[in-house]
C-alpha cells in the first residue's frame, strides 16, 4: 500500500495525470518517488496480495489493499481466496493512458453497432464491471546474421530466347530488432492479445509497483523459450522482404522459398536479451450460465476486441418483420411453380446445414485451444509444446501468414457455400442433365433418376451430419428424437426429394412439402445462431492447474 504524506490515504495510479493521486486530499506523487518500505531497486522482487478465484483458479495480484469483488475470468461474484507473496520484478511496463471512462465510451459505441447484441452488454451497470489489468510480455530483441549467402537468378532476354542465370548472392545485413512482443499469460488468449496489438514500445517506462496501485496484474506462466520461433520468424519475413526489395533494384532475385530462407537463415537469429513487461488492458466479462465472452481494450490505444453474441429473439422477430417486405417484392416480380419451388428449398436446406457444420468445426477447434501456444504449454511438456507450435507456424499460422490464413478461411468458406449451390444444382436434375441429354419434365424416367441419386445423397449426406454432430457436440450415444438442427434440415430435403420423386397431382401436396423443407430450414438457422453464439463466447475457464513459469 503506498499512503499519501500530506493525509495517510491509500494512492492511486491515474491515467490522466500520469502521477499517483490521492483521492481523499487531492494531492500527486510522481511514481518513482513512491517507494514501499524497504523497497529498492536493486530488489528483484516486489510484495504483492494475490487473489484467486475458488471456482476456476484464476489468479490476479495488485499492491493495493482494497479486494476483488468478482473473477475477470470466469465473472463468478464469489469471494476470492487471497495471500500474500513475493513476485518477480519486470523490467519495463506501459502505463494505463485510457482511463475507465474512456474505455467505456469506446465500448458503447462498438457495441452500438451490434443492433442484435444482448441488452445487458449495454447495461451502465455492466459497464462498470471494466478492470484495469496489467498483463504480462515477454519483450525479445533479435539480430540477424552479420552476413548470408542466398540463392540468385537474373532474367534476361536476347531475340526469341530467354536467360536465367543463377548467383550466389552474399551481403552483409545491417539490422536489429528491440522489443517484438508475445503475451507471458496462459490465461490471455493469444487471439484476444493479437486484437488489441500492438502496444506503442515509446510508451514503455521502467517497472515500479507504484504504478500497480487502482489496478491488478495477471501471473506470468508462460516459458520465454515458447515464442522464440515466433520472434525469428517476425525479423526474418522484415529482413526478406528488404533483401528483396533490394533485389529488384539491382535486376537479380532472390530464387529460394520463404520456407528456404525459414529453415536455412531464420535459426541463425540470435536473440541476446528477454525481458519482463506488463501492458495495460482494460477487461470486461460477461456470463451466461457456463459460457463467457470477454471485450478487451488496449489501455494505450484504445483499441477494442470483444466477443459479441446474439440475441437469438431479437434477431427472430427483425429477421420475421424483414421477410414480409421481401416476400411481397419477390411476389411482384417471380412466380414460382409448386415444381420449381421444392427444387429450391433442398438447395436451401444443404446451404444451411453446410453453415451449421462449418460454424460446429469452428466451434471445436476454438474451444480446444489448439493455436493458443501459452494455452497448450499447460498441459504438454515444454520442448513438445514448442515443437507443435513450430509445426504450426510453419504450415502459416503465425505472424502475417495468420492474416492471410483467415482471409483465405473467409474465401473458402464462400467458395463451399457456392460449391453446394452448383453441386445440388446438378444432382437435383436442374441443370447438367438439360444440357446433356437435352430432356425435359415429359422425361420422367431420367428426371426420378436423377431424384434418387439426390434422394440417396441426401440420406448419406443426413447419417453424416447426424453422426459428425453427436460425436462431436454431444459425445458418442444416439438419441432418436433429439436430432440436431443440420440432421432436421436434411431430413426435409429428403422430403422434398421423395415428393418430386412421386410427382403427386395435386398442387397442394408440393406446397406442404415445401413448407415442411422451409420450416426445416427456420430451425436450422436458429441452430446457426445458437452455435454462432458458442462461436462468439467461450467455455468457463479452468486453471486450477496452473503453474508460474520462468
């Protein structure tokens, strides 16, 4: 606890001044003059109370006195555990520059461009619940190597002929790197640190505890040792770049791979120095019985990163109230055949259950953490976490490669829906079987032909989806009447299959089919919507297990 001189009161660090203030006699500290006791800096550790939560294990430390009225992590209100220990001095820190107040008023307006985002998210209570956590960073410096021998090739051409020839080039490179950044905290998802990146390195100050006061600080578990590929392979696709920059000015290019220059240049890297930092975020969470969404602000930048469910009755009712004006303007200009209209709803069907399975992978593949290094350095031994994440990142998924990856996830996400569209297309007899053989509906024979090879390819296609969802989402065993969503919309396209198979007379018959195919389709989409608000939240978090690292 640092006390003010003039009154004895408890300080605080403020963002605005910058200074530590007494909120009781309104008096400011420079924070480098406020020392705890026998407190130095020649010490390499600091007295702090640590609080942990009893229901997930989370933990957060501060040098202040006043306690912790509920988990940032899981955002149980219960009574956190508390003690008194020594922690490791970092080095360097960012101070908080965005106030709670300014964090707010960020948060307002991101939120207010989510029309269907639950109501509580914008509850002036719940804004209240912002907390200025300090969070932990491994700080690298790299240096490439004083020189390197690359692969070469010039281009010209002489009349019809065109020459390659091959160099090896040499150079010396003139180049270092201070500062590259990577979060130290298992319990910071390395996607919500990568949203609110980069934190300005000119604002960075030397550590004091003094600066901690009003605020928490996460535990840092996480090994330096862990991003060290990371860091190389940051400096190395800078240094690339350059070298081929340079290249191009001189008329000869570099003729290696990116994965040539990873594995014959990068490992020469040397990092001389790691060191301890902290960065100011602000965190809010938000629970719904057992999952979690958080919203982080960059307490320099202000930049925001939040998960935002949905709330699945106002996005009913709006997406009901928007159907009627354009039901009544496709009524005006197309007319739909009963035929022609339970054609089109499977196609419906096999594009929502082709969103449903996309969005359960997602789901999977987030909650398992499989590209959260920090995360995973938890339950695997060190060298073999380092080794997966060397694995990954090399088939692209760090550093600009990640972007690039989820741009490419985007497209082909696009791409499959397409693919459905073309594939139900043809199979369900609309239009390959037109161009090939020329028929039209008088061709019953071809025309159930081709409905009973949608027919069985829909069958294979819901057994596929039944199982995929149950093993998936709700462990091995069956239940007959508990289907979900993506094996409902399967089954009405089956439906809608066997009536085009039947070719009943009367009109009727193709309406209520459609209407049954249609209705598949409703609860489908709000399965879509259920899941997307797994996607968007996360499970309670658990870290009864975790260890400090070094």
């Amino acid at each position: 606890m640092y006390e003010c001189k003039n009154c004895g009161a408890e300080l605080r660090f403020d963002p605005e001044s910058q200074k530590m203030k007494c909120d009781h006699c309104g008096s400011y500290y420079d924070p480098y003059d406020c020392h705890e006791g026998h407190e130095t800096e020649e010490n390499t550790e600091f007295g702090v109370k640590v609080f942990r939560c009893p229901q997930c294990g989370g933990e957060i430390y501060t040098t202040n006195t006043t306690a912790a009225s509920f988990c940032m992590y899981c955002g149980s209100p219960a009574i956190l555990e508390s003690r008194v220990q020594k922690e490791k001095k970092p080095e360097k820190m960012v101070p908080f520059i965005k106030t709670k107040e300014d964090c707010k008023e960020i948060y307002r307006k991101q939120i207010g461009r989510f029309p269907f985002a639950p109501s509580e998210l914008k509850n002036a209570d719940y804004l209240n619940r912002f907390v200025g956590v300090y969070v932990p960073y491994w700080l690298y410096d790299t240096k490439p190597p004083q020189s390197i021998a690359l692969a070469g090739e010039q281009t010209s051409r002489v009349g019809d002929y065109i020459y390659h020839d091959h160099y090896r080039i040499t150079g010396e490179i003139d180049a270092s790197y201070e500062g590259l950044s990577f979060d130290a905290s298992s319990s910071f998802d390395d996607h919500i640190s990568e949203g609110i990146a980069p934190f300005p390195v000119e604002k960075m100050k030397p550590f004091t505890p003094a600066m901690l006061c009003g605020f928490y600080a996460d535990t840092a578990d996480v090994a330096a040792q862990l991003y060290e590929g990371d860091v190389r392979s940051m400096a190395g696709e800078d240094v690339l770049g350059k070298i081929r920059k340079d290249q191009t000015a001189h008329h000869y290019y570099y003729s290696g791979t990116e994965s040539d220059f990873q594995t014959k240049v990068e490992p020469q890297f040397e990092i001389p120095s790691v060191k301890r930092a902290l960065f100011p975020v602000w965190f809010l969470t938000y629970r719904k019985k057992d999952r979690v969404a958080y919203a982080v602000v960059n307490g320099v930048t202000g930049k925001l990163a939040a998960d935002l469910p949905i709330d699945e009755k106002k996005y009913m009712i709006s997406s009901l109230l928007m159907a009627i004006p354009i039901f009544i303007l496709l009524n005006f200009f197309l007319v739909l055949t009963p035929q022609t209209l339970l054609s089109l709803t499977p196609v419906l069907a096999l594009i929502a259950v082709w969103l449903y399975a996309w969005e359960i992978r997602e789901i999977v593949k987030r909650e398992a953490r499989t590209e959260d290094a920090g995360y995973q350095s938890l339950s695997h031994d060190l060298n073999e976490t380092i080794q997966m994440h060397e694995k990954s990142r090399r088939s692209g998924l760090s550093g600009v490669t990640k972007a690039v990856k989820r741009r490419r996830t985007g497209r082909s996400m696009l791409l499959n829906i397409l693919g459905v569209v073309v594939f139900s297309q043809i199979v369900l007899g609309g239009i390959l079987p037109a161009l090939v053989f020329g028929y039209t509906s008088d061709d019953k024979m071809l025309w159930n032909i081709f409905n009973v090879v949608a027919l069985l390819g829909c069958a294979f296609f819901f057994v596929g989806a039944w199982i995929s969802e149950k093993k998936t989402r709700h462990g091995s065993k069956f239940h007959l009447f508990r289907l979900p969503p993506a094996s409902i919309a399967m089954l009405s396209a089956i439906l809608a299959l066997a009536v085009r198979i039947w070719n009943p007379v009367s009109d009727v018959v193709y309406y209520l089919a459609a209407l049954v195919t249609l209705a598949g389709i409703v609860l489908t989409m709000a399965g879509i919507i259920e899941r997307y608000n797994e996607l968007s939240t996360r499970p309670l978090p658990e870290f009864h297990n975790r260890e400090v690292g070094a």
